[in-house]
C-alpha cells in the first residue's frame, strides 16, 4: 500500500497557523563531549561491630514453604517499609536496627526494606541481618516482588517478640 499525500484545505491551514500562533520554538540542546570517568571512591564501614567486623557469620535464611511462594506471585503486601537509599551504611544499619526493632514491637510479620538495585546496601543487607544484633528479630529475607520494588528491595520476615514473664513476687 502507498500513501496518497494531500494538501490542506484553505480552512484546515488558517486552523493550524491559529492553534500555533501561540507556540515558541523548543532551546536547541547542546552536545555534552563524554566526561572523564570518576575516580573510584572507597567507602570506610563503621558499623556497631567489633573492632574487627567479621562477616563469617552465615547470612539472613530465606523465606521458604508457603509463604515464599505468596511473596514470589506477590499475594502478601508489607506491614511497613523502610527506604535507605541515599544513606551512609552506617547510617543505613543504625536505621535498619530501629525500624526493625519498632516493627516487632508492633507485632507486624512483613516488611519490606528498600536499598536499590545495585550498591553496597543492596549487598550488605543479607550479611547484617545475619549478625548478632539483628538476628534475634529476623526469621528470613527474599527478594521483593516487581510491584513492591523487584531487585530494588528486599522481604523481611520478622521473628514474634519473646514475652517475658512477669517474675513471682
């Protein structure tokens, strides 16, 4: 098939030189030349940690049986969500520990921690939830479902808080 072109009516012309009259022609963009690479920087952890931080410890378990399945199709919908992007690591850990900690308290089961798709936090989080200061309130992490941030964030699976017995007087 080929396309006939046509010409504009004297009407259809006077339409479109009024609906125009008002326009303003669009800045011409400069060209960018390509930009010299930055240097590399490297980032110094100060965490709550020993002297030494030791990341032997064996990271956050997985989310598994039913539950993980509910998570993959995403069923199940967060309780509460935390977003450390833009955050020091430092920074980051220390609002982990007390979004998590509050989360517990308040009962909640599912949160959802949001640390971007690529970086160090994204990294990181699986082995701090692994260590001794985190690991009593987590009971496992999954990636998170495209609708609640896919690669970008992270299922937490919270532990139910240890009652403790009021002692005999």
């Amino acid at each position: 098939m080929t396309r006939r072109s046509r010409t504009a009516s004297v009407e259809e012309e006077t339409l479109f030189r009024s609906a125009l009259k008002d326009a303003k022609p669009i800045k011409k963009r400069t060209k960018v030349g390509p930009q010299a690479p930055r240097s590399a920087r490297i980032i110094v952890a100060h965490h709550h940690y020993p002297a030494e931080p030791r990341f032997h410890e064996s990271p956050a378990p997985a989310i598994g049986g039913h539950t993980e399945a509910h998570l993959r199709r995403g069923r199940l919908d967060p309780e509460a969500r935390i977003d450390l992007h833009g955050l020091t690591q430092e920074a980051a850990y220390r609002s982990l520990l007390n979004f998590l900690t509050r989360a517990q308290a308040q009962g909640e089961k599912l949160v959802l921690v949001i640390t971007g798709k690529g970086g160090i936090l994204r990294t990181q989080l699986p082995l701090w939830l692994g260590q001794p200061d985190l690991r009593p309130l987590v009971a496992g992490l999954n990636s998170a479902h495209v609708r609640h941030g896919g690669a970008g964030a992270f299922y937490v699976m919270l532990r139910k808080q240890e009652r403790r017995r009021a002692s005999p007087k």
